[in-house]
C-alpha cells in the first residue's frame, strides 16, 4: 500500500469499552497508509478496550478530548462497541467535536455501533 495519506492527521474517539479490534485494525491501516494517528479520549491517560464482553488492554490517550479540536484532524474513526458509543452519546463535549468534522465536511468513520454516537 502506498503512503496516499501522507502529511493526513486522523483522530480516534473512544472512551472505556471500545471494541479493541475496531480500533486497532483501523489504526493500523491508516498508518501503513502513511496518515498520523492519534487517540482522543475523555480519559486523561488510559483508555479500556473490550473483545466482546471481556476487557481487553489499555491505551495510551494521545490528546484528552477536552482539548481536542476538530480543526486540527483531517478526519475521524468512531469505533464501537456497546460501551463506548452510549457513554460518548452522553457527553456534550464528544457530540460538540464530532460534528465539528461534519459540519467542515470532513471524513468520519463510524464503526459496528458507532453511528449511536
């Protein structure tokens, strides 16, 4: 695969209980394809991934969510899982950075049971 996002930010949403899978696979690829990536997270430090109904490993949090600007990404990945969507869904300062790339039209991937969010 080429570096076709080269020089390309792309922000990570997730809070505790994100399929882990949802967010490494993505994450992965978006970095062979030459983009940054970055965790958002509103944990400050750590963030709990889930396979299934199980806990699965943490994740650093590159950027806490309440600093993270929507203008500073070039484009958003929601992974799901049940957790993760309907505690982000609650959260006024997550739905206030995800429609920040909406509303710039920016690309937003939403994953599994993401589109809750």
């Amino acid at each position: 695969m080429g570096k076709k996002l080269e020089g390309k930010k792309v922000a990570i949403l997730v809070a505790d209980g994100f399929e882990q899978v949802e967010l490494t696979e993505p994450k992965k690829a978006l970095e062979e394809a030459g983009a940054t990536t970055q965790i958002v997270s509103p944990a400050e430090s750590e963030v709990q991934g889930w396979n299934h109904d199980e806990k699965a490993d943490t994740f650093h949090v590159d950027m806490p969510l309440s600093l993270a600007r929507s203008d500073d990404y070039d484009a958003l990945v929601l992974p799901g899982g049940v957790r993760n969507p309907d505690q982000l869904r609650t959260m006024t300062r997550a739905i206030e950075f995800i429609d920040g790339f909406f509303a710039t039209g920016k690309p937003v991937a939403a994953i599994c049971h993401a589109p809750w969010t």
